[in-house]
C-alpha cells in the first residue's frame, strides 16, 4: 500500500525518530506539524467499532500495560488524556525495525471546532481518523493501525448535559438549534463557557453555551427535561390536556401503578 504520509516530513518517520518518546502524553511524533493543517479528509474512512478500541479516561501506565499484554505489532488503543482533559491520545505498539525492538508511541490528538488534528491532518470524528490509518495511510513508515485492543469492560464516560431551554441558532455560526430535554455529548470545551457538542437527537454537531444546559447526572431525569413531560397532573388532568391539544397530541407523566415508570398518554 502506498504511504500517503510521505509529503510531510513527519508523517512514515524514521525507527529512529519513532523511539524517541518521553513519559509525557504531550511527546509527539508529529507535534512539529501541529501548527499547521495540511489537509482536511473527507473519504468515507471505514473503522472497527468505537466500543473495540476506546477506553476513555486511562493513564499512560495502564494504557501500555494493555497493549503490551496484547503484545502484537500494529495494536493500538484511544484514550482521553489525564493531563490534558478533552484531547485524546493514540497509543500504539510498533517496531523499531534497525533496532529489532518493540516501542509504544504516544500521538497526540487534539480537538478543535468538532475536528480531530493529527499528524496535519484534520478528521470530522475519531472513528475517521482510525479509518484513514487503518486503511488509506501509514502512522509510521509502514506501519498502520491493524490491531484494536478492546477495553475489559465497556466505556460511558463523556460528559453529557441536558438543555435547559429551547435555542435557534444565529444564521453562519457554528452553534446548534435545540429544544429544551435534548441531551448533547460534550467533545470539547472550548473555553469562554462554549462547549462543543453532539445531539443524540439528531446527530449534528456543533457550539452551545453553557448558560443554556447542565450537567446531566444520577441526580437528573433526562425524562422529566423533555417538553411533553408532566410531571405532576393527575391521570384526569392528563385526558383533559389532550382534549384540549387535540387530535395527535400526546404527554408522559409518572406511572400511578409502577414507581420510577412512566405513562404515555396520546389522543388519535
């Protein structure tokens, strides 16, 4: 397969270069070519399941005790870094070749805007960025991901928050519109209180400010956020408001017969 990295000095390193990594997640092969963008990808980027090969917030240690547990060329894993919350990095098992010995590398990806930076190379997701370096380019001289190391047990730990109030967007701005109960996963915060974010509504991506949300938590109902949510009417209360609505209108309350349920209530 063709190294695509081969324009960028960085990019298909040499074994030498590729060994020298501190202790610090911030060491980076590509770090040289951070400051620039060099291409923005956008080819469909085929990845292994995000499940496969995230393992959220995990110290440097941990991550290379994975990895040489797996003990295979090519393994690879994504965490969010400790020391930089909200930047992510890719810890990799390769070869020295000329030196006949293993080295883990540390890349470190940063968040910007929604994209993912690496190398000089921006991605729309992190599932992309696997993608490309699983199948379209070389991380190091050829080398590709080949190898996802799966967490031993499943992974939930992003922020999420919940909407507070119902928002429109400005017109060319990158915030999202939303409504109030919507519930957004936090990629990035980006200082002076916006936070990027994804809906799991509708999928979109963009800014939101936090006087307009809040964090949801064990101590908030994502439920009892949503608009058609009634939390204290009684079951007569409920019929006479869909009365009222009309033909197709609909609301949940608490479930009189099963404490922590709820009841949907629609008139066809």
């Amino acid at each position: 397969m063709a190294d695509h990295n081969k324009e960028s000095g960085a990019h298909g390193g040499s074994a030498e270069e590729s060994a020298n990594v501190e202790a610090a997640d911030d060491d980076d092969p590509f770090s040289e070519n951070q400051e620039c963008v060099e291409e923005m990808v956008f080819s469909a980027l085929p990845a292994p399941p995000e499940d496969q090969w995230y393992h959220g917030r995990l110290e440097r240690q941990t991550a290379e005790d994975r990895l040489r547990v797996a003990g295979e060329i090519g393994c690879y894993l994504v965490r969010e870094s400790e020391s930089k919350p909200g930047s992510y990095v890719l810890s990799y098992l390769g070869r020295n070749g000329l030196y006949h010995f293993q080295v883990i590398c540390f890349f470190r990806i940063t968040a910007l805007c929604g994209d993912f930076y690496i190398g000089g190379r921006a991605f729309d997701t992190l599932s992309d960025l696997i993608g490309y370096y699983t199948k379209w380019s070389c991380l190091l001289k050829e080398e590709q991901l080949q190898h996802p190391i799966p967490p031993p047990e499943p992974v939930d730990d992003r922020r999420r928050v919940v909407a507070l109030y119902p928002f429109v967007k400005m017109a060319d701005t990158d915030e999202l519109s939303f409504e109030k109960g919507d519930i957004f996963i936090v990629q990035n915060e980006m200082g002076d209180c916006w936070l990027w974010v994804s809906s799991q509504r509708t999928g979109e991506e963009g800014q939101v400010h936090e006087g307009l949300i809040e964090d949801l938590n064990g101590n908030i109902d994502p439920v009892e956020s949503l608009p058609y949510f009634h939390g204290h009417i009684t079951k007569d209360d409920a019929v006479g408001l869909l009365i009222k609505s009309g033909q197709d209108s609909y609301l949940v309350r608490p479930s009189d017969n099963s404490p922590g349920d709820y009841s949907l209530f629609f008139l066809l």
